[in-house]
C-alpha cells in the first residue's frame, strides 16, 4: 500500500513537472549549454519562427492562435493573423539572435531572442499589446513590466472585445493548452 501511495504521488510530481506548473504546455528548463540560433528568420505565427531551419517558440509570451477571431470597435478580424503581422514588422527583416532556455511540450526551442539592432522579441510583443504574458509566476520583471504598461492603456490584445485568452481558445478548438 505505501508503495502504491508513493508511486501514485511520484507520478503525480513528474506530470506536473512535465506539463508545467501553470499547466501551460511548455517546459520551462535550461538546456545543456545549447549555441545561440543566428540567422535570418520566417515568422510562423505570433509567437514562433523558424532561425536558419529551427522552430522556435518564443519565451514569456502567447500570441492569438491563427484564425482566433477577435473585435476592435465594430471590426472583426483574425487576430493571429494580426499578432503574426506585428511580430514581422517588430523583426523587419533583420537578422535574429535567439538565446535557447529549453524544450517546450511540443518539442520546439524555447529562446528568448533579439533583432541585430538588440530589440527584444518578447519585451517588444508585450509592451505593444501585440501577445499575453506565458508563465508570469517565473517571468523576470522586465516582461511582467511590458506588460502590466500595455494592459494599463489598453493597448493591443488588452484592448480587444470578444477575445478568447489563446489558452482558453486552444483548449477550446484544439483541445490542447
């Protein structure tokens, strides 16, 4: 019976690890000192690009999902479209540094990345509004700060009406967070 319990709850303590605390899907670890990605980049959606072949997910944000409508005023759109469209101006054809942090669920790269002229990639989503803040119980301030500004004047996706947080829509039409 002990060894039933402890099993159960050893179980239990590796699922959370595995799924995150916040149950969002991605593992926040470090990898074993993994080389910078530097390159030109493809944006794939609001929060990810691909650096010289490699899909990467870009740390402490979550972008709208493609096809996720959202309403500003009385205009309806695809906010993924949108978020993909922001982060492409923000990154303006510039060559990219991504910093690797770890492994998400999905098997793709967590980094924190930057422009060549320094912007940061996350910092730059969150303080125009342009994605929600992911893991904000481990976020370093600098991220928490972008967006705490962007959601005090409303800005972006904390401006929207009829928007769904795109982990609510994922579990929704996905049925993944």
């Amino acid at each position: 019976m002990r060894v039933t319990v402890f099993l159960f709850v050893a179980a239990g303590v590796l699922a959370m690890k595995l799924i995150g605390e916040n149950g969002a899907g991605d593992i926040f670890q470090a990898p074993a000192a993994q080389e910078p990605y530097e390159g030109a980049s493809v944006v794939l959606d609001g929060d990810t690009l691909r650096v010289n072949g490699t899909k990467i997910r870009l740390m402490w944000v979550d972008a709208c999902e493609m096809g996720q409508p959202a309403k500003a005023g009385n205009t309806e759109f695809d906010c993924g479209q949108w978020a993909k469209d922001k982060l492409i101006k923000i990154i303006n054809g510039q060559r990219m540094r991504c910093n690797p942090q770890g492994a998400g669920y999905y098997q793709r790269i967590l980094a924190t990345c930057e422009t060549a002229s320094g912007v940061d990639l996350s910092s730059a989503l969150l303080s125009t509004g342009s994605a929600f803040l992911y893991g904000a119980n481990k976020a370093p301030l600098i991220y928490l700060d972008a967006e705490r500004a962007a959601r005090q004047r409303a800005g972006g996706v904390h401006g929207f009406s009829d928007l769904m947080h795109p982990k609510e829509f994922r579990q929704l039409t996905k049925g993944r967070s």
